[in-house]
RNA sequence: GGGCGAAUUCCCGAGUGGCCAAAGGGGGCAGACUGUAAAUCUGCUAGCGAUGCUUUCGAUGGUUCAAAUCCAUCUUCGCCCA
C-alpha cells in the first residue's frame, strides 16, 4: 500500500496507492467537508490547481443529505464526480468543534444537530458505517479531539477511551469491508494519535495504537489552541513512534510554515481550512507573504496576486478585480482566491516533494519559510 | 399664491431640553480564522497636545444654568389645495 521512496534527513517522500489512484506524499489534502470544496470549486477544477486527495466530513454528510441516500446514489466519489481519493474524517473534530452541543459517553457522543437541534448519536460502530456508505477511500478512526489545554486529568481519560474507540473502528471496518454490498470494500483505516500536549500519554498512545496494524496513522489534537513550539516539541517526541512504513498525517494543520516544519519532522499528509476560508475571507498566499485582497492599496494594483504562480486565478485576473469582485461580494471573488490558495498549498507540496528526491529538502525549506514570512504585502 | 410636513455625523435613519460626539443599519478602514455550525466573527469610523478639550444635528438670531431637541426668520426639498 504505502511505499517510503526516500528520507532526506526526517523529511520522507512516499506513495500511497489506493484503488482511486496513487497519492504522492508529503500531500496536502484539499478540504470539501460538506462534499465540496467552499467557494465553488468543483472537481473539475481539481485538475488545474494540482488536488491529489479531498477531504470531506463524515458528520457534515451524515447530518445532510444522509449518508445511505449518498450509498443508494453509488457513493460520495460518484456523486462529487471525484475522480481522486477522498479521505473522510470522522466526527471526532465536531466532538471538539461542537462542544456545546454535546455529550461524550463511552458507547459514543451525543450530538444536538447544528441544523435543526435534533438528536444524533454517533460512536465507532456509526462512524465507520457512515463512512463505509460514503465509501470514502480513507476512513478516519472515531476519536475524541480534546481542547489542547485541557489538563492531565482530562487527557489521560480521554485518550484510553479514543484507545478503546479505535478498536471498535477497526473491528467494524473490517465487517463492513467483507460486505458485498460495500461501495468501497477496501476502504482503508487511519488511527489518530491523542494525548495533548503531554508528550508521556502521547508516545505510550503512539506505542498502543501502532501494534493496531492500521494503514496509516494521524496525529490529532493539535492546532486546537497550542503555541507553535508546544505543536512542534509533540511532533518532535511522538512521529518516532508511529510506524514508519506507514504514512503520518498531522491533522487539520496547517500555515504553509507549519507543513514545511512538520514534514521536516517526517509527516506526509496535511490538511487545513485556511486556504479555502482564508481565501473565502480575500487572505491570499503568496511567495511574497500573505496578503489580505481586501486591503485598501490593492484597488489600482492591476498585478496578478503572484507574479510567479500558475495558477488559473493569476494567469488571467488583477489584484484590483479581484478586490472589486470581493468588495461587490461576487461569488467569483471567493472562487478565484479560494483556487489561488489551494494551488499555492498544492504546488509547495509539489516542491517539497521534488527537494526531498533532491535530497535538498533543509535548503528547500529555509528559502521557502524567508520568502513566505516577508511582510511586504 | 395658500396649507401642511421634512432637513441629524460618508449614506439611510433613531433621538424631541441635561445620561448626546449623538442608537441601529449600510458603507468605509483594519484585524482574526489551523481534522469548516465560518461568503463568518471582532474592532475602529468628527478633530485634537486626548480619563480632557474643540467643532458638529440645513442657515442665522434668540430663550435657558444647559438646545439636535423650544421660539423667530430665512433656505432647500416633499405632499396637498388653488
């Protein structure tokens, strides 16, 4: 499944091949939860920004349209038209990111929708149901994602029951595989490693979930409220235990900064929300740092958002227009930067891969953090 | 020609003697956002030597300790009658 190609330094470049292609790592994920990429960003579109994997939401399609209609209609990729991988979280981030609305037991969390209020339960055995409906390639394990300043005592609880959770996804996963009427029967399981910032339960949780035999493993539970250097001290202990013949996803993160730093610390697959919502709110990437389009001293700035970039937005259209597309609130605005930051994430992971065949990854990284950090947009 | 009504800070609009530099929108300016309850949220939006001072509610003059608010005249804009 997972081929490690070359390590440069902890960097690693890999392959994983899965029946809906193969996936080049480091990889970024480009976030669709709701079975979409926000701003109007079809799969067709994929192709010209570089998306090799999309990652969409198994409570979001749970929630609506239903994840047994979305089985009926022959799967999630058929219905997006997906012709890529598509890896599905699992919920376990609405347990974090639904706090106040719900109720965590050991049999699974109660949910209140965010929609209409009504009652949802969702537990391993539910998670990997829905996810076998959705028959997504990648399977995300039902985990509990804590606060990141949550103390020992909440953590340490939390992490033996997400430990307990995962048995119960694999072993469910498994039966659900060996269906006939599976959309996916080989659906593959990726765990997630908990454990805040507490490198002890983390490494103990690292050692526990690897003898699971899983086919990948995430690291999870960061970018919830963490300073950078504490993010970074828990990859630095806890990546050395997760398997290395398996791929390591860090996940929901992150800046451009934080991939390039955490894929020196042998991570290979990423996902965030920035680029997309970033560029839903005029927040473009640039090899000249950030920029916000909104920005004042753009409405007469006829450059495109990057002299150097590709991508679709950049070879055809002006900081100005753009700015006048957002300010007007014309959807086109939010689609031509939202393609413009995937591109940008896309095509870092492009050149981090090619610096790591290289061998010239450390350099790679150095020049990318100086360019990208310049505050002169 | 006569009658009535209205004029508020960039715009709309609340306020009808002190708690008013003046609600609330909009617009403008800036910031935030890390497995997406997020095309969302937050802050600022008269000026300044700034826990105070100055100028401001169509204009001018007046009443009052105190006026965006009361009075007079004027100007402009609506509506109605001729």
């Amino acid at each position: 499944m997972y081929k490690l190609l070359k390590k440069d330094g902890s960097a690693r470049r890999g392959r994983l091949n899965t029946v809906h292609g193969g996936i080049e790592t480091p990889v970024f994920m480009n976030v669709a939860t709701a079975g979409a990429i926000k701003g109007a960003v079809s799969c067709d579109d994929l192709e010209t920004i570089n998306t090799q994997v999309v990652l969409s939401n198994t409570y979001h399609l749970h929630v609506r349209t239903g994840d047994k209609l979305i089985k009926e209609l022959g799967g999630l990729h058929r219905l997006m038209n997906c012709k890529r991988p598509i890896l599905t979280d699992s919920g376990g981030f609405q347990v974090f990111s639904l706090a106040s609305l719900r109720k965590i037991k050991e049999e699974g969390v109660y949910f209140r929708s965010h929609i209409d209020g009504h009652k949802i339960f969702m537990g391993p055995e539910e998670s990997m149901n829905i996810q076998s409906n959705l028959g997504s390639t990648i399977a995300m394990a039902f985990d509990e994602c804590p606060p990141a300043l949550a103390d020992r005592a909440y953590i340490k609880p939390s992490v033996d029951r997400t430990t307990r959770w995962l048995l119960r996804c694999k072993n469910e996963i498994t039966r659900l595989n060996s269906l006939d009427t599976t959309v996916n029967p080989n659906q593959l399981l990726f765990g997630i490693n908990q454990g805040g910032i507490f490198n002890d339960i983390r490494i103990e949780h690292a050692k526990t979930i690897s003898e699971f035999e899983l086919d990948g493993y995430a690291v999870g539970g960061l970018a919830v409220g963490e300073s950078h250097e504490q993010m970074y001290d828990v990859l630095d202990n806890v990546v050395p235990y997760l398997p290395q013949n398996k791929p390591i996803y860090l996940m929901g993160v992150g800046t451009p900064s934080n991939i390039l730093e955490a894929v020196d610390r042998g991570v290979d697959f990423f996902d965030c929300v920035y680029p997309s919502r970033n560029g839903r709110h005029g927040q473009v990437y640039t090899n000249a740092g950030k920029m916000n389009l909104l920005n004042e001293k753009f409405a007469k700035d006829m450059r495109p958002i990057d002299e150097v970039c590709t991508c679709p937005t950049c070879r055809s259209y002006s900081r100005a227009y753009i700015r006048h597309l957002l300010k007007a609130k014309e959807m086109l605005g939010l689609r031509l930067c939202v393609l413009h930051n995937l591109h940008f994430y896309n095509e870092m992971m492009t050149e981090i891969r090619t610096a790591i065949d290289a061998g010239n990854f450390k350099e790679y990284k150095r020049k990318k953090l100086e360019k990208i950090n310049m505050k002169s947009c």
